[in-house]
C-alpha cells in the first residue's frame, strides 16, 4: 500500500499538468470537474507545482509554467546527432516548401522532436512531443522496419493497429508486408493514413551501432504529393539528406 500511495498521487500530478496543457490554463473548479477529482486534491498539487515554478497564476487561472519548456529541451540534447538533423530539416522545408518532421519512437508510439513549415505547409495538429500512432505515420513505420519482427509484435500488442482512416493498415499480416517492402526500398510512405487528404513520405536514420535514431519525413497534400514528386523526388532527397546525416554520426 505505501508503495502504490505516492504512484497514484504522481499520476494525479500529471493528469492536472496534461489538462492545464489541453485548455492552455483553467481554474481549480474546471479542473476538478473535468479530472472528477476534489478542488482541495487540485489545490494542493497546483500549490507545489506552483512552488517549484512548473506552474504559474494568472487571477484564479493556473498555467503550465516555463521550467516544463526548459526540462523539454533536454529532448533535443539526447542525442549527439540532434544537432546535425535540426538545420537539414530547415534546408528541407526551406526548399520544398512542405512541412518536414523528425520523428523518434518512444513507449510504442511516434513522438515529433523537430519540425519545420516552408511557406506552403499545410497545418495540422503535430506539436512538439506529442504521442502520434506509430503505425498510421510514414515515420512511425520507417522507424518500425528498422526493428526486429519481435520488437514490432510487441509494440501491436501494446498498442495495436487501430483503423483511423479507411486506409489505415489494420491486419497485422498486411502490416508486416508493408514493413518488408520499407526494409528492401528504404522508404516509407502515408497515404492518407492518419489525415484524410494528407500524404507523407520518410526514410529511417540508423546509427553506427545498427539501432534506429528515428525518421526525417515530408508531409503535404494529395494534390501536390503525386505521382513521381511523391514516389521519386521526395524520397531522392530525403536519402540524400539520411546519408548525410549517418555519415556524420560515423565519423564525427
């Protein structure tokens, strides 16, 4: 019992932290109503993370404070190789002008840990460390190819194949088709997976030691990624981009 007290005051901890996120701030009465839990419960957690800066107070309205923006960028810092993928990505968006993403897996899901827009990305909802359906993203599943077929049988079991689209892969056989073919092309590739009216293509980076770091993708709608931009020009320039970025891993 006095193990599981403090886990359920912890999960309680950020269950408010996660709400004051989703509503970009709330009162002690919405929060109580919305996490069902008792204002003073609320109050009490506001009050320490108020304390120790992770949350701030604006007239009766609590906000995530900036020290979570500052423990976020430690993200960024995990891997040496961050620093020579960030500013391929702004060269990426730059020139194609479509919204390019570096993606990493964590927990079983696909998480974003850089992105950028060029001037005609198309909008949607991707922040910054949000948990994404490793298996409904190009990204996801270029990450997915680079692993043994155990490791991805026990992240379907974790998380499984949802259907989020009508052209969502949701057999596992067929699932693990499609990782094959990732394996022997080096490319993976949304076709409305996710997003209905949203395509995307990407290509895995592996380190030195065989493991994958994640993914560089490129995301844009159907009717500007078609026929051989989507299936020929993208993927020759992500490659490039990937082998840059694995060679400097090697010998830096």
């Amino acid at each position: 019992m006095s193990e599981r007290v403090p886990m359920n005051s912890t999960k309680k901890l950020f269950r408010i932290v996660e709400e004051l996120r989703e509503r970009n701030g709330a009162r002690v009465s919405e929060l109580a109503t919305s996490l069902d839990l008792p204002k003073s419960t609320i109050h009490r957690h506001l009050k320490t993370l108020e304390k120790l800066e992770y949350a701030m107070k604006a007239g009766d309205i609590y906000h995530v404070g900036s020290q979570f923006l500052y423990v976020g960028t430690a993200v960024h810092n995990r891997e040496n190789a961050y620093a020579h993928i960030e500013p391929r990505i702004k060269e990426l968006a730059s020139e194609t002008e479509e919204r390019v993403q570096f993606m990493i897996e964590e927990h079983g899901y696909m998480v974003y840990v850089h992105r950028e827009t060029g001037a005609h990305a198309v909008q949607t909802n991707t922040q910054l460390g949000k948990q994404m359906p490793i298996h409904a993203t190009s990204g996801g599943k270029a990450i997915l190819a680079e692993l043994t077929d155990e490791e991805v049988s026990d992240i379907i079991e974790r998380r499984g194949l949802s259907k989020i689209t009508e052209n969502t892969i949701t057999d596992e056989g067929e699932f693990f088709d499609e990782l094959q073919e990732i394996r022997e092309n080096g490319v993976s590739y949304n076709d409305q997976e996710y997003i209905d009216g949203l395509r995307s293509v990407s290509v895995p980076v592996v380190k030195p030691s065989g493991r994958p770091l994640g993914a560089i993708g490129i995301s844009g709608p159907l009717n500007r990624f078609k026929d051989d931009i989507y299936r020929q020009e993208l993927p020759d320039k992500l490659l490039g981009v990937v082998n840059e970025v694995e060679l400097n891993m090697k010998y830096s």
